[in-house]
C-alpha cells in the first residue's frame, strides 16, 4: 500500500518509522509547519534552523507534499497525483473537509492518543492524568467530518503510573506515542492480510475536552493533596500551574508534601513561608510546600521575594 503521513512532532515520527516497518510505502508526508509559516519563510528555516520534523523525513529521503492546508487545491491535487490507499494523520489542528476525506483509495485514518469515544479532544495526556485514569491508550479510527468521531479500526492501551513520581503529561504523551508506532505497523499490516471491520463509537460514552485555558491552570486548595499533584504532573512540561494569592498569581513548579501539624485547618491556608518557599494547607489536611514559586508577570517575577516576605501572610488564604 501507498501512505501519506500528516502530522508533527512525535507522533508524526513514529507513524512514519512504524509505517515504514510495516513493509509500506510513503507516498508522501504533510507537516504542520505548512500551515504556520508562509513558504519563503519555511525555505529560510529550512535551511538555517530545521525543525525536527523536517530533519527527520528528510533524513529519510521522504518526499513533502507542499500545500498550505489539508484542504487546498494544492494538497488535493498532490493526493490524486500520488494517488495513496491511506492518508495517516497524527497531531494535526486542521479538520479535514469530506473532499479531502474521500481521497485517498482505502481511508483517511486518524491516530488518536486516547482510548475513544472517551477523551475526544485535542489534549488527552493532560486531561487523563487530571482526572485519575489509570490507564489510556492509542485509537485509530477512520475519519469522518466530525472531530475524533468516526468508526474504531484498532486500539492499545498504556498504563499511567500513578503517586507522587507518576507520570506528566509529557511522559504519558512519549508512552503513547512509542506504543502509536508498533501499533501502526501492526494494524497496517493487518489491513493487507485480512479483513478489519470497523466498531461505531459508543456516543453514549463518549467526552470531550478543548483545548486548556486560563480557568484550567489554576490550583484549588480544597482538593486532596494527590488530586494537585496529578493536577501539576498533568500540565509539565507545557504548562505550570498557578495559584491565587489577593490580586496575584504564583506560578509553580517544585514542590512536597507533608502532614499538618500546625493550628490551621481550612484549606488554603498559608501555613509558613520565606522568601524562596510557601506552604499551603489543602483539602486533606496536607501541606503543599512549593519551591521557589515566582510571581506572574515579567516585572513581578523579579520581586517575588520581596513580596512574599512584605505582602504574603501566614494565617491568611491563598487560592
């Protein structure tokens, strides 16, 4: 069979290394960057600071297909040119429009790094960790006009490490992806040996998740202390967490936990403080310690200090 391969960053490479040991051909690859750059830009990247991505296929002798968008005329023509069984998509921002869909010979098969219909959306490593799973996985499905939507063809599934050394978003997202390339291969060669009937997503199980925002990023005292450590391993490395102190924010990152042997009792409290650490009481009657916090903003972060030893109050409440 003949594949194009759509997509960035990790997953994007071990779809390309696990199609190509699967014994198929690539036919052609997409990259973001196609979208993000105009083209004599990229041409001047291309050369002075190569991506990763570009790197990589290139390293590979693959050829790229140059459009700016999955949609475009440029990309559809280049497709009925190189006229592929599969269009491969893995990490990729842009909906793909039902002409694109229709393309390829066999399918457009999306890689999703969840175990759907649960966690559709496009930051499954962070929200599963957030919320307690103890497991998630990879799906590949056959693309239809919605997002993560269409009929299941194969899924695997990956273990998420729990306690307070268990896994960030980024380590499930390199599990997940390592597991995305013999997966492929596996389900690939499938396709050529046998028939794969395709399983409906259950809607009725079904969640999705956007994109994380301002509202999400921020610590709730009166969580348990293991709900806040998973809520920071969930957002690293992308991502800090903040909490709220008055009108201010302290972005964190270091921290450990102990048992409250202080007076105070209502979460979020400030419990001790100077002016590299504070500590804060959380809904289990822990403490959070954090390390070096820093203030929001490119001024306040330099005073940090000075504003935890003249303005944060041991006694008052934080979050």
């Amino acid at each position: 069979m003949k594949i194009v391969v759509v997509g960035y960053g990790k997953m994007f490479s071990n779809l390309i290394l696990g199609t190509l040991e699967s014994g198929h051909k690539i036919a052609g690859v997409f990259r973001a960057e196609r979208l993000k750059y105009p083209s004599w830009v990229l041409f001047l990247k291309d050369i002075f600071a190569p991506s990763a991505d570009y790197s990589f296929f290139k390293s590979l002798k693959l050829s790229e297909i140059k459009a700016t968008s999955v949609n475009s005329k440029k990309f559809r023509k280049e497709i009925l040119r190189l006229n592929p069984d599969i269009i491969l998509v893995g990490s990729w921002g842009e909906k793909f429009k039902k002409e694109t869909i229709d393309l390829p010979k066999i399918a457009c098969i999306n890689t999703h790094p969840s175990l759907l219909p649960k966690y559709r959306g496009p930051n499954p490593y962070t929200r599963t960790i957030m919320n307690g799973e103890i497991e998630s996985g990879v799906t590949f499905h056959i693309m239809d006009e919605r997002y993560d939507g269409g009929p299941i063809l194969m899924q695997k599934k990956v273990d998420i490490i729990q306690g307070f050394h268990g896994d960030t978003g980024e380590s499930l997202k390199n599990k997940t992806c390592n597991l995305a390339k013999s997966a492929i291969c596996e389900l690939l060669r499938s396709l050529d040996s046998e028939i794969i009937i395709p399983i409906p997503q259950k809607e009725s199980e079904s969640s999705y998740y956007p994109q994380i925002n301002e509202n999400d990023i921020l610590i709730d005292f009166s969580w348990s202390s293991e709900k806040i450590n998973r809520f920071i391993r969930a957002l690293s490395p992308w991502q800090s967490a903040y909490f709220a102190y008055e009108n201010d924010f302290f972005k964190v990152s270091a921290h450990e936990f102990s048992e409250n042997h202080t007076v105070y009792k209502k979460a979020g409290t400030i419990t001790a403080k100077d002016k590299n650490s504070i500590s804060v009481l959380t809904g289990d009657n822990m403490i959070i310690k954090f390390h070096k916090p820093r203030l929001f903003g490119k001024f306040k972060q330099h005073i940090t200090g000075l504003y935890i030893n003249f303005v944060v109050k041991t006694g008052s409440i934080a979050g």
